[in-house]
C-alpha cells in the first residue's frame, strides 16, 4: 500500500475538521536535541530514517571512586544526553522526540517502539482525501446542492413542510418529541456550509427544476406468534392485509392453514404521499373453513363445540373471514429511525393515528398475538449520482464541525474545562442527515458506521459516547452487516482511532490534565474501555491483526512508558542546562527530585487506578522503576563527591567550619534533597518485594551516611556550648510561676526536642541501621544531661551558705537549681519513649534478616544502660548536695532536737528549726526533690532522738521519757501531715523510729507496767506456742459474783526434767531429757505483785515421785473483776521440783490474764470447764522488750529485784537447754555480766 503525502494546508484542515490530537510540546532550544528519528514510508514500503546529532550542552557532575583517595579532586562530565538516553534499568537508550502528531500529516515523527512504525492503510487515505475533495469548492456545492433537493423533496413535497427528530441516532433530546420546520434546517445547512444567503436561494432555485422523488415504505411482514385459535383444532387459517389509505394502495400474503405462528417473510413496497402524516394499516384475518364430517368428529370439548358454532353463523351471515387483530403504523416514525424491526403487539379494533409508536409497548385487554415487521423508507436517488456513504461523511463532517465549533465559541472557559462533545447534533441537522440517507437509501449500519468513522476523529468528542458507537459497530460487525469495502474502511477507521488513543495515552498529563478534576479518569477510563473492548471483541481484534497491531495492552503499557521517558527528557533539559557549580547542582537536582515525586504522586493517585482497573497495566510499578533508575546516576554521584571531599578520621569540627555545610542539617539544600528522595522511596513502599529491591532510590540513605554523622558532631557541639551558655546566664529564679526550675532547663530541654525533631524529620528508613544511629544519639543526649547536672551542682554550691545565727539553712535558689536537674533527669528518661524507640525495635525485630531479634535485645539492652547511667549519675550528683546540705544541717538538728527533749516541749525542733526550713523546700523544691531532703532530715533526726534515749536512759525518769515519747510522734505528725503532704506515713514509721518508739513506750512505763508488760510477752508466747511445753496443767480459774477468786489446781501430767534434779532419792545426774516423776508443786500468785500487796502466795502439796501429779487442791483470794489492777493483772501459776536441802528447780509456768477468767454465781462453779495450760520456761533467745526497758533502771530497787528473779529462770532455761552452767552463774541472785550483755541485745 503506497502512503499518501496531503498537503499541509489540507492536513490543518482535517485537523480543524476533525479535531486530530496533537499533543502539547515543551518548548526545547535547538542545541538541546540529543538525537531525533524521522521515518517516512517511501513508495516502496522502506522506512527511511535521518539522524540529526547535535552538539548538546554538557552538565558538571562530580563522579569519583569512594574508594581510591587519588581521584577527589577530579571531575567527570555527564552530559544531557546520557541522563536522556538511560532505560528503565540505568542502560543507555537513545529515545526518539514523542512529540508527534495526528493532525500533522503523514510525515511521521517516530518512536523507537514497534507501534511507532504502522502506518496509515492507502484505502482510507485516499476516502479521507476524496472526503476532502468534497469539501472545497464546487464538490461543496454539490455536496450542498442534493442535500438541499432531499430536503426539499422529503420535507416540501412528502412531508409538509415539518420533520420530526425526536428519537433519531445523534440528536439532541431536549423535547422527548419535537418538529423542526425546512427553514430551520437550511439556516443550520447555510452556516455547516458557510454559503452566502444569495448562493443559498440560487441552489434552492436550481433544485426547484429537479424532478420529485417518488419515496416508498418497504414492509417485510415477516411472520406473526400466539394468535387467537379460532379453529375446532384450536388453530387458525392466518393471512395479512396491508393499506396505505392516503393513496389508496393495498397487499395481501398468502394463507397459512392449521397454525397459531404463521411465517410469510414476504416484501410489499408502499408509495408514500405524505411522510409525516401517512399511517399504514395492518390487519391480520382469520379465514373460515368450510363444515364438514370432519369438523364435527374433530370437537372434543366445549370450547371447540364455540368456535364451530361461530364459524358456522359467520358462513351463514357470509363472513369469510374473521379479524384477529390490526396496527396502525405512522411512517414518520420509521423514516425517524432509518430501518425499523420488532415485534408489533396487534391489537382488538383501530386506533386513533399517533396512538402507535413504533417499538412500542401497548397495553391491551387481552392478548392477540404480535407481528414481526421490518419497515424502511427509501427514496430514488437518481437525481444525485451518489449511492455510497461517502457523501453521507461528508455531510455528517460538516454538520458535526459546525456543531462543535458553535459550542466551543459560545464557552469561555478554558480548553480543558470546556463540555466535550456528547455525540449529539441540533434537531434540523439531524432531520437534514435523516433525510439525506433516506434518498441515499443506506442502511442502518451504514449510518452507524459513519457515525464512527467521523465521530470518533472529533478530539473533543465524550469516550463514552465514542464507546456505545464502537458497541453498536461491533453488534452490527457481529450480524454481518459490513463487507467488503465497509469492512476496509472500518478496519481503517479503527487503526486510526487506536494511533489517536496512543498518542494521546503518550500525553497523558496533557491529553487528560488533572486540573480538569473528575472529567480527566472518566474520560481515561473510557479512552481504555475503548481499547479494551476493541481487544477482547473478536472481530474488531481480526481486523486490527491484518493493520499488524500488537496486543492493545502491550501498545498502552509501551505509550505510558514513552510518556515517562519524554517527561524525564523535559525535565532534565528544562533544569540541568548549563549548570556548571557543585551548588547549582544539588538545587537542580532537587528541584528533578521534587518534580518526580509530583510526577509519581499523581500517577499513584490520578492515573493508576483507572489505568489497572481497565487494563490491568500497573503504570506506577513501570512509571516509578523508570523514574528512580534516572534519578540515582542523576544524584547519587553528586552526593558522593561531596562527602568524599570532607575530612575523615575523626577529624574534628568546629562551627566555622568549612565542611559544616555539608552537615545533613535542616534548611540546607542537601537536607532538602534528602527529604524528596525519602518522599520518593516512600512512594515505592507499595511495590512488590520483589520490584523495590530494582529501585534505583532504595538505599538513598546511605549517599547521606556521613552527612548524619558530621551533624551528630555539630550537634553535641552545639548542644554543649549551648548548655554551657544557659547555666552560665542562669540566675536560677523559677520561668514562672507555674514552674519551679529556671531557664537552663527549659534551654536544655529545648536542645534535646530540637534533636527529637530532626530525628523525626530524617526518618531514616533501615529500621537497623536507624536503631544503632538512634542509639550513638541517645548516648549524646545523656552525656549532655551529665555535663548539664554537674554545670548546675556547681553554681548551685557556690551559693549555699549557712549562717549560725539563722535557723535557714536553704536558699531558694538553691532549690531552683535541684529542680533544675530533677526537670532534665525526667526528661532524659523519657528520651526513648519521645524517640519511639520501642516501635523502632519492633520494626528490627520484624526485620527481613534473620538476626532481628538478637540485634533487638542488643540495642534495647544498651540503650536501657545508656540511660539509667545517665539517669542516675544526675540523680547521685542531686544526692550528693543533698548530703551535703544535711551534713551541715546535722550539729544544728541534733541540739534541737536535745533542746526540745531537755524542755519537754517539740517548739524548738519544730517551730524553730524545722518550719522554716521546709516551708522554703516545699515552697521551691518539687516534689521528688522535697521528699528526698525530707527522707534525708527525717533520718538524722531520728539518729538525734536514739542518740539522745540511750545517753539517758539510765540517769531519767520514765516522765522525760514520756515527754520525748510525744515530741517524737508530734515530729512524726510534722513530717507526714496526710492529705498527700509530706512523707508517706507508712513509709516514715520505719525499723528505727519504731524501735525507738517502743523503747521510749517501755521507758515512759512505770515499773510495774513492764513488770506486767512483762508477763503479757509471756503470755503472747504461751498462745502462739512458740516455746516447748514443759509440763501441762489442769486447772479451774474463774470469778465470783461475791468477789472471790476461786483456783483449783487439778493435776500436772508430762513433766520434761532436764538432767540433774534434786528430788529425794533422784540418782540421775546429767542433763538430758526424761519423764522420771518427781517431788512436784504448783505455785500460785496474782502480778505483778506491788499491785497486790495483800493477796498472799499459795503452794499446793508437794506430790512425791507422781507424773501425772493430781493435786485437787482449790485456793480462794477475797479478788473482784472490779478491783484495781485486775483489768491489766495475770495469775501466775509456777510449776517447781522440790530439793531437800537446796533451792528448789524452776519447771516452767503459765500466764493466764485475770481479765480473761469468767465470772459466776456459787452455785455454777461446777459448770466452769477445766483449763489446759502449757508450761513453759523464758526464752532468751526471742528477747524482751521489757527486761531490756527495766534493765536501764539500776536505781530503781522493784526493778532490780524483779530482774535477779527472773535472770535465775532464764539462766536455768538456758543451762538445761545448751550446757551446765558455770560456776559464776549457779548462785541464785547473782548478776551476770554476760546475761546483762545478752539482755542487752536481746
């Protein structure tokens, strides 16, 4: 097929004709051109193609080798071209300019992809040129003229002068049915065909000598379903009528017998008169049979017995035939709509004209049975000399451009705002179409075809209107409808309307903009519905195989891939021309890399999802891998030169210098460059795993390594000179009065959110690579917290003083100071929690290698190290002030603490000393530091009061102690007031105020209130059985309500005897365990004994050699409830071994409380239950509290006595249970020194 060159004249005719899209160009100098193709098709089907090289600009990008320190001062040139030229996978590819055009002519401008080599087939060229032929000149006029004569002759002589449009292909409906008048339809011909109004009345003066056209109806009745039965067989005897009553003329079919379907498929051709006012008339009869024998066999119910019977009256009355049913048909509605088919319900009588419509549903009362009917008009085009569709094009190319010229210059908006085309014409260019295909008598699919072949050339025409004419195409295709010649002219038409789709899909952000909003995906996604259906329908996808078209999702994915590569060369010929300096470079890159993530962001969010939706063509995987493989080589060897230039070695810094710029600091251009490249990472986070390790961005945060590096030692610079400068300008006053720390802290803080932010704002994407970096700057953090701690102890030393003459030992500015540091501890523990350090090592922990959870562990271990080290070296530098504040404090706190204890009075430890003090420390101090100053006071003090009990405890009386006992717990009260104030008070009553609080209780005690105090330890060991039972005792012990005592001592059983008693005729000598019996008594007595001073001792028998020993013996003591000591009194019931000749042996005893034993009338003593009571001897080992109390009254005589007493039972207890006592411990009464010692530990 040999190729066709139009003129350029008649191509920009075409294109304003048609609309042909040509593609928005970027305006390029001419020495920007790196390389471009132009193929033409010769006559002989060779492609010739001419390269144009031309000089381009080169760009200064520093390219060295990381590895070899030679070459840091050498350059490479990387020229525009090589940026130009990389593919997707950073190969050179010498791309060919996209930016070609429909409209342009037939020269073509070519790509290097297969597709851009197809050329336009001859047999459409030369259509579209005989087209045009038409369009100049006389052929216009021609073209106008027998439009005009099928105008006058259908609408003037047929058709009375109106036409109705409603309904028609391409018509606009803005009346569900309306009529335009024959000047209506030549004011809209005169302006499609711009003629003048004199030619106009000359050609409609020349049609005037045309004959008229005679213009038919041809009806196919084709056939008729579920008619009425009317035969005795239940059938019917069918035939059809057809009349046109305006001229008279009638047909009949022929008779199908016996059936309810019958089928004639039989043509009658109708003249018409009047094309808007004739209705035909259809008829469908019944013709009776005549009665016979048979008939009359042949019925078998009643309603057979009904039919004969009607058949036969109808014969009688000479009625042949019987009307099933009739239609009314108005013409004008099948000249409307071209070629009519369907089925025509019939209907019981005639109708009023107009009640019909073609198509229709009409309701009935029952049903008749339907017609099916196939119904055109034609007219005889003898007169034009034109029997194709050509004329029809050229005809519908006019009207359309009309329509759409007309539209676009009453809109002022801009181009892509303005309404597209919605496949729509006015009503008078419709009828005139109409018309003119009536008199060409084409068919259905032909007009449709038109309709495509120009419709879908209009650029502004709606894709979705372009995609309903491609499936009425395609239905026509599917039944036949177009050959030969038609089916090369729709294969033509469709190569066309593909190489216009692609090369808009090659413009995408021109051809679909996105400042037009929701227009641009919905006309995208019916561009590739198009395209998609064009390719999966099978006989529009036979004819794009003989144009030699790929697979239209391989074309598609091939136009979004030239339209990425030729929005890289603008963009790289547009930023990097004439760059020559390292700086100019880094702002031109980061103007590219900002542009290319604009770029992706919108393809992501714009484009991509009609794009896979409709194709299923993942245009951001292919956009976004091409996109950052250009950028790396683009970028990456920039940043390389730069770092390589920069000292190493751990060189140090400072802030003037040099290669401080460099630092990946925020504000600069290189940390700007690296917040686009992150953005642009990100966007390929929603790759598949197995495409983002081809990014060419994807380890972007390693080209900055040493960038991060050198800011973290500007930053812990900067942060100390600045730490250093705040505590210096610090007068340590509160920053308000709100907050109790001053300035310095708040700057501190300061520094370490300003080193949050950065953090936050790099995002640095290696989740383990950004924990250890996380780490080196947490460890900064803290070694800033412990330079800030020991800045602020040592201001706040060289303020504190203490006067002797004043009982301040605190300033308030010292308590700003502690604050001060408490505020930065307890913000540098939180660090981590500020840096989401924890969901970063979740992120390693999840890592892709394998070691994640170990490496986890690792950091979070010394991360955790890093900062309870820095934490507590703050806290012991608050803790070491403290001490030594108190240390100072303490001298004055002791003498207070005598001073009130001499005066039995707490005023001057409290009122004195202690209020002041701690009303400036609860005033300044927060409360961490409050309670720690607190802790520490209270301590001393209590250290003050044991200091001051043991040095008197032997030269006072228990009223001092009395008096230090309040003082102490009015201190207590002092120190934790309750209501949240203070110390917590379960926390102050420590081990050493509650030891010394029971010492001052026992000490505050008359001696005989630890006499009895005495015997209650006893008895709380007798209850808890903590000792070993010595023997059991069988007693009765209860009250009288006459006030008597009554003690009946019952028996003693199980006696323990350890080694070497004295009874009479004992040989046994040793000590050791054994139940012998023994010469046993019991003794009984009320005590403490100065409380009953007339209450005597009583001693049962003694029972010789008897276990158990049954005494039966009762004592009665004249003793109420009611009498004093009663209530706090014990019985003491003694179980000894009687010696003869020597002191008896202590066996054990029994406590019992007095106020523990019932009271009874006389007569119900018997109904008293006996007690069980466990002997048992003093423990010394468990210590009482008692003893050791009466042990500091040496002065006092019952003290002494008492303890000479029950020293011999505890050195008796201790003898029989560990070995034989020493000779200076068997004398009864002796004071031993060594019990004093153990007495006094115990």
């Amino acid at each position: 097929m040999e190729e066709v060159v139009i003129s350029r004249a008649l191509q920009e005719h075409i294109s304003a004709i048609f609309g042909g899209y040509t593609p928005r160009r970027r305006r390029i100098t001419a020495d920007s051109f790196a390389r471009v193709e132009y193929r033409h098709r010769s006559k002989r089907n060779k492609i010739v193609t001419a390269r144009y090289d031309n000089l381009s600009s080169f760009v200064v990008v520093d390219y060295l080798d990381t590895d070899n320190d030679d070459q840091q001062n050498k350059e490479c040139l990387l020229d525009i071209d090589t940026l130009l030229g990389l593919d997707d996978y950073g190969k050179t590819n010498h791309c060919t300019d996209c930016n070609s055009s429909l409209s342009s002519g037939f020269d073509e401008i070519s790509t290097s992809s297969d597709f851009s080599s197809i050329s336009l087939g001859s047999e459409y060229t030369t259509s579209l040129s005989e087209i045009y032929y038409l369009l100049s000149g006389e052929k216009s006029e021609e073209l106008l003229t027998d439009v005009l004569y099928s105008v006058q002759s259908l609408m003037g002589a047929t058709g009375g002068g109106v036409w109705s449009v409603a309904g028609g292909i391409g018509v606009e409906q803005t009346h569900p049915q309306s009529c335009v008048t024959m000047d209506q339809v030549k004011q809209v011909l005169q302006a499609a065909f711009q003629v003048t109004p004199e030619n106009m009345d000359r050609i409609s003066q020349d049609i005037q000598s045309r004959p008229v056209p005679e213009v038919s109806l041809h009806l196919n009745l084709k056939e008729a379903k579920d008619l009425r039965a009317k035969t005795v067989k239940g059938t019917t005897n069918p035939y059809a009528t057809v009349i046109n009553p305006s001229t008279g003329q009638s047909h009949r079919t022929r008779l199908e017998k016996d059936t309810l379907n019958p089928k004639w498929n039989q043509e009658f051709t109708l003249r018409l008169h009047n094309l808007q006012k004739d209705v035909i008339h259809l008829e469908v009869w019944h013709e009776h049979d005549a009665v016979t024998v048979k008939q009359l066999t042949a019925v078998r119910d009643i309603r057979g017995l009904g039919r004969l019977m009607k058949g036969t009256t109808a014969q009688a009355q000479h009625n042949a035939s019987h009307l099933l049913g009739q239609i009314n048909m108005n013409v004008k509605d099948v000249s409307r709509h071209g070629i009519v088919e369907d089925w025509y319900p019939l209907e019981k009588k005639a109708l009023e004209v107009g009640q019909n419509r073609v198509g229709g549903d009409v309701s009935r009362e029952k049903e008749r049975g339907a017609l099916h009917i196939t119904a055109s008009v034609s007219s005889s085009a003898a007169q034009l000399g034109r029997t194709d569709s050509r004329s029809y094009d050229c005809l519908l190319a006019h009207l359309i451009h009309h329509h759409v010229a007309a539209t676009n210059n009453n809109n002022e908006e801009e181009n892509w705002s303005k309404p597209l085309w919605p496949g729509k014409v006015s009503g008078p260019a419709a009828a005139a179409l109409a018309q003119f295909a009536i008199t060409l008598e084409l068919s259905d699919a032909a007009v449709q075809l038109s309709w495509w072949r120009i419709g879908s050339q209009v650029s502004s025409a709606e894709p979705d209107w372009i995609l309903y004419q491609l499936h009425q195409v395609q239905a026509a295709l599917g039944k036949g409808a177009y050959r030969g010649e038609t089916l090369t002219e729709l294969q033509v038409s469709l190569a066309s309307y593909v190489r216009n789709c692609i090369e808009k899909l090659k413009d995408l952000q021109g051809a679909f903009p996105p400042a037009s909003g929701i227009h641009a995906p919905r006309n995208l996604k019916s561009t590739l519905k198009i395209l998609q259906a064009m390719q999966s329908h099978l006989a529009t996808r036979c004819l794009l195989d003989q144009e030699d078209f790929p697979h239209l999702q391989e074309l598609v994915s091939t136009a979004f891939s030239e339209h990425t590569k030729c929005w890289w060369r603008s963009v790289i010929e547009e930023q990097l021309h004439g760059v020559r300096t390292a700086d100019e470079q880094i702002n031109k890159v980061i103007n590219i890399v900002a542009e290319a993530h604009t770029f992706l962001t919108l393809v992501a969010d714009f484009y991509n999802p009609v794009i896979i939706k409709e194709m299923n063509i993942n245009y951001m995987q292919t956009a976004y891998l091409s996109v950052s493989n250009k950028i790396n080589p683009c970028v990456r060897p920039l940043i390389m030169n730069i770092y390589n230039r920069m000292p190493t070695g751990g060189a140090q810094i400072t802030e003037d210098s040099d290669d401080g710029k460099y630092a990946l600091e925020v504000g600069t251009s290189l940390w700007q460059l690296y917040r686009n490249l992150g953005r642009l990472h990100t966007l390929g986070e929603c790759l598949p795993a197995d495409l983002k390790v081809e990014s060419g961005v994807r380890e972007y945060h390693r080209w900055f390594s040493r960038g991060v590096m050198r800011w973290l030692e500007l930053a812990v610079l900067r942060a100390q000179t600045m730490i250093m400068k705040a505590v210096e300008l610090d007068n340590l006053e509160p920053v308000d009065a709100y907050f109790n720390f001053s300035s310095s802290a708040t700057d501190t803080i300061g520094i370490f959110l300003d080193v949050k932010n950065w953090w936050v704002k790099l995002a640095w994407p290696d989740p383990e690579n950004s924990a250890v970096l996380l780490t080196k700057i947490l460890e900064d953090v803290c070694s800033c917290g412990t330079k800030y701690s020991d800045l602020v102890r040592e201001k706040v030393q060289l303020k504190f003083h203490q006067e002797n003459s004043s009982r301040v030992f605190i300033t308030k500015q010292i308590c700003v100071g502690l604050n001060s540091i408490e505020r930065v501890r307890e913000e540098l523990t939180k660090m981590p929690e500020h840096f989401e350090f924890e969901s970063l090592l979740e992120e390693v922990r999840q890592g892709e290698s394998g070691s994640g959870a170990v490496a986890a562990r690792q950091l979070e271990a010394t991360v955790e190290r890093l900062i309870f080290s820095a934490a507590e070296n703050m806290e012991s530098k608050v803790n070491e002030f403290v001490e030594t504040v108190i240390g100072k404090m303490q001298i004055t706190l002791e003498n207070a603490v005598n001073e009130a204890c001499d005066s039995q009075s707490p005023t001057p430890l409290l009122s004195r000393t202690l209020d002041p003090t701690l009303d400036i420390l609860q005033s300044h101090l927060n409360s961490s530091n409050f309670d720690r100053f607190l802790c520490r006071t209270w301590e001393v003090i209590l250290q003050s009061f044991h200091s001051n009990v043991m040095r008197n405890a032997e030269r006072r009386r228990s009223n001092y102690f009395g008096g230090v006992y309040n003082i102490l717990k009015a201190t207590l009260n002092f120190f934790s007031p309750g209501e949240g104030k203070g110390l917590d008070r379960q926390a102050a009553q420590t081990h050493e105020y509650t030891s010394l609080l029971e010492l001052l209780e026992s000490l505050r005690k008359t001696t005989e209130s630890v006499i009895c105090q005495y015997y209650r330890e006893r008895y709380e060991e007798q209850v808890d059985e903590i000792l070993p039972a010595k023997a059991q005792l069988v007693v009765k012990l209860l009250f009288t309500r006459s006030g008597k005592l009554i003690v009946e001592v019952i028996m003693a059983r199980d006696m323990v005897v350890e080694g070497e008693t004295g009874s009479i005729g004992s040989s046994h000598r040793g000590f050791h365990h054994h139940h012998e019996p023994i010469d046993s008594y019991v003794k009984v007595q009320p005590v403490p004994a100065e409380w009953f001073p007339t209450i005597p001792i009583r001693k049962t028998k003694t029972l010789r050699r008897q276990d158990p020993a049954v005494y039966e013996e009762t004592f009665e003591y004249e003793m109420s409830q009611q009498d004093d000591g009663v209530s706090e009194g014990f019985l003491l019931l003694t179980l000894k071994d009687y010696n003869l000749g020597r002191s008896n042996t202590f066996i054990g005893e029994a406590v019992v409380p007095l106020s523990s034993l019932p009271c009874m009338d006389s007569s119900k003593v018997y109904t008293v239950p006996n007690t069980y009571l466990k002997m048992t001897t003093p423990g010394l080992d468990i210590g009482y509290k008692s003893l050791r109390a009466l042990q500091f009254r040496t002065g006092d005589k019952i003290a002494t006595s008492f303890l000479k007493k029950v020293s011999k039972r505890l050195l008796d207890s201790k003898a029989k249970n560990n070995s034989p006592l020493k000779p200076e411990d068997e004398k009864a009464g002796s004071k031993s020194p060594a019990f004093r010692e153990r007495l006094k530990f115990s």
